[in-house]
C-alpha cells in the first residue's frame, strides 16, 4: 500500500510547532484510509489514523497539548 500525501500543517502548544502530515491510503477493498503523523521531535512521532482527515485534524488539536502535558507529568513524578 503507497501512502499519498495530502496536506501538511502545524500545531502549536505554548509557542512551539508541531508539523503533522497527512495521508490517505487505498485500502485492499478500495476504501479510503487517512492517517496523520505528528513529529514531536527526533525519532518521536504519534501516528493517528480514521476515515477522514477532518477528524484527525480535530484528534492532533486535542492529544499533542494531552501527550506533552501528560510528559510533563511524568518526569516531574
């Protein structure tokens, strides 16, 4: 399976940016697939994926703050 980019952008928390990519892939019945790469820094990535690109835009906007916050936490625990 290839994936197509589709679209990039950015989520910024507390002044840093984020780029996440977007992709759309064919699945093996011919349905449409759309994942979401958001890199948080070298070799860390989050990988999400559902039936619309809107729905990971909605998705990255809530779990990037949830993911760093939530390091945050650990380390200081």
């Amino acid at each position: 399976m290839f994936r197509t980019l589709v679209k990039t952008e950015a989520v910024a928390v507390e002044g840093q940016v984020f780029p996440v990519r977007f992709f759309e892939v064919r699945t093996g019945r011919g349905l449409r697939r759309y994942s979401a790469e958001i890199q948080l820094g070298p070799g860390d990535h989050i990988i999400l994926d559902d039936d619309s690109v809107t729905n990971l835009e909605a998705r990255a906007a809530r779990l990037v703050p949830a993911t760093l916050y939530s390091r945050i936490l650990a380390r200081t625990a």
